[in-house]
C-alpha cells in the first residue's frame, strides 16, 4: 500500500497552512521509496509576493533523494526574472528526471522557469507566454541610461533561457517573438521547441488570484482575462462520517475566522494578524471597517512599490490619507526617486542651505536713496 507524505504548504505569510486543492504553492512526494514521485506546483507569483527561488530550492532540496523523478507544475503568471532564472538552473541540474508541466500558463518569468526542465509538458488548454523583460526606474538621465544596459542585458539571459531548450529555434524568429509579446498555445509552444508534449486539458483556472497582475500584460487573452469576472466555484462539503459534535462559537471566533476568509478570498493573507490586532474583535462593524481599510491600505502601497509597509499600517490602524501621507515622505525621502522642483525655498530648509530671497523694494528704494543724496554731498 502506497504511502503519501504530508505535503508542505505555505500562504504568502510565509506560515504553513492545511493543504487544500487551491493551495498556491506545494511540495509533496507520493509512493514508496522505490517508485516515489515528488510533485512541486507553482500556482502562484514567482519572486518577492510568491515563491522565491531560494525557498523553492530549499525545500525541493529537503524532498528529494537524488534519484526519485521530479515534476514540477506551472500556473503563474511570472515575476521576478532573476528568481526564475534560478529555478531554470534549478531543474536543469536535475537533469532527465525532471518534468515540467504547464497546467494553464506559465507566463514571462514562469515560461523562463519552466523551460529548465528536461522534459515540457504542456496541457492542450494551456498557454505559455514570453515577453521583453520590464522594470521601473527613478532617477537621472544617467541613472536610466544604466537601466536600459541593464535590460539589454537580462534580454539576453532571456533568449539563452529559451535557446537552451530549444536550441534549433531560429533566433531572429524568437526575438520578435518576445519583443511582441507572444502568448502561445500548447501546439504553438511545441512547434517553437518550448514544450516537447500537448498534455491532456485539464480545469483549472488560470491565474487564481493574480487577476490584477495579469491585466497589466498588453495582449493577454480575451478568454483569460474573462475568468477574472467569473466568481469561484464553491466546492462541496465532504459529507462527514458521524455527525460533529454542535460547539458553541463565540463571537470572537466567529469574527476572527471571516478576517481569515475575507483576506484570503482578497489575497492579503499577510494581513491577517494586523487586522486581528487593530479591530481587537470588538465587533463586526469594527471589523467590516477593517476589512474595507486593509485593502484600500494594501492598494497604497503595492502601487507605491512598498508594499512591505502594509502590515505595519494596518497594525497601527492608518487610514487610506495617513498612509498616502507616509508613503509620499518614504518616496521623497529615500533617495532612489527624483523631483524637479521650482518653487521657491520655505523657511524650514536645513541650515546652512543658501536660500533663494525675494526682491524687497523698500530696501531697493532706500538704497538708492541713500546713493543719490551721497552724490551730491560730493559735488
């Protein structure tokens, strides 16, 4: 009888959480030691908001035994490049027994990530889709200028990504392919060399989560960005073997547990314990409120490119104009933006600082004044 071990899942917290069929990242190995097979799936962002490169390696690392089969299952719309490029190397190393298979999309940074394993599979309602990479910037014309090297650069880490799975591609052809922003059907993706096997469809939804990031992307699929506005399907409840024991649910829990739904459902999981520790349970509308807050809050500073900071102010209760007000002076203040500034010095500049003065016509007047009558005395 085969034996099943317990996967390891983690939310975007970073906490293992139970295992669930919608669960966006997991580790698990199945069968006996002689016939074992190691799953990771990928259902989420690659980089600082999903799985990093690092925890990916770690973890697979813990899992595998050397010599078992791996495969490794793709739903994501990308992220960071650099982190897919290590997991790339990642399933490279693993040489023939790695499998990778794309379940729905394996978008930019995913579609690099996944083109590391040996062996592609690609399911035939699967898309994979590459892309130039892309950034944001602050700074002087210089400092752009080194961006765009560096760009430059990475498009050719990119290119050799690709190429080393499909190393009879025609190079002129997968540029422009890239520069255009090419999503690929599995037929498609097989016929350019990124896949080697059309799998059999399956269901599943693409992009579970990621609607946002996936709108920014200039030719995603209509029929993709069309489950964005479909609700999630409810999965019935396992009906249970005896009938559960009836417990009293205080308020408290009851409240704690639609936090809990509420910021999973909205994908700020990280926000839980704030919310917890802000709204102290103290009632629902206090915690509707809450809700309501933690999501403008998170909006702030994702588009603020801090969203580190989202946990902190929540926690400490912010409204959505404290935060655009500390977000505005960790901008200002951090060295990495630019402003072009005109107006004239306020009297709170740092001493020392050579302040821009006004014309006083009274002293103008005064002075010249002063001029006119000593000229005379001369003559």
């Amino acid at each position: 009888m085969s034996k099943k071990a317990r996967p390891r899942v983690y939310n975007r917290a970073g906490k293992q959480v139970q295992v669930q069929d919608k669960s966006w990242y997991a580790v698990q190995a199945e069968g006996e030691a002689t016939e074992r097979v190691i799953e990771v799936f990928v259902y989420g962002e690659i980089g600082t908001w999903g799985i990093t490169a690092n925890q990916f390696v770690q973890d697979l690392r813990a899992m595998d035994d050397g010599t078992s089969p791996v495969v490794v299952a793709f739903n994501s719309i990308g992220g960071d490049l650099f982190d897919g490029l290590a997991i790339h190397n990642a399933l490279s190393r693993l040489g023939e027994r790695c499998t990778g298979r794309v379940d729905a999309l394996a978008a930019s940074a995913a579609s690099v990530a996944v083109c590391g394993a040996h062996r592609v599979v690609i399911a035939s309602n699967a898309m994979l889709m590459i892309h130039n990479p892309w950034t944001y910037a602050a700074g002087d014309a210089e400092d752009f200028r080194k961006v765009a090297d560096v760009l430059d650069q990475t498009m050719e880490a990119i290119i050799a990504a690709y190429k080393a799975k499909a190393p009879d591609v025609d190079e002129v052809e997968l540029r422009r392919l890239v520069a255009a922003e090419t999503w690929l059907t599995a037929s498609e993706a097989v016929a350019l060399g990124l896949a080697d096997e059309v799998g059999e469809g399956v269901k599943v939804k693409a992009c579970l989560g990621q609607g946002s990031a996936l709108q920014r992307y200039q030719n995603a699929p209509a029929e993709l960005l069309a489950q964005l506005e479909e609700p999630l399907e409810s999965e019935p409840e396992p009906e249970p073997v005896e009938p559960p024991a009836v417990l009293p649910v205080s308020d408290s829990a009851r409240l704690a547990l639609m936090i809990t739904q509420c910021c999973t459902e909205a994908g700020i999981s990280n926000l839980v314990e704030p919310l917890l520790r802000s709204t102290k349970l103290e009632s629902e509308a206090i915690v509707q409120a809450g809700l309501a807050r933690a999501k403008a809050v998170n909006d702030l500073c994702i588009a603020a490119r801090l969203p580190e900071f989202s946990a902190e102010y929540v926690a400490a209760g912010l409204d959505a104009a404290a935060v655009r007000a500390r977000l505005f002076d960790k901008i200002v203040g951090s060295g990495k933006g630019f402003e072009i500034d005109n107006s004239l010095p306020i009297d709170t500049d740092k001493p020392g600082k050579v302040l821009a003065q006004l014309p006083n016509p009274s002293s103008i007047w005064t002075a010249r004044r002063q001029a006119a009558a000593g000229s005379r005395k001369g003559a």
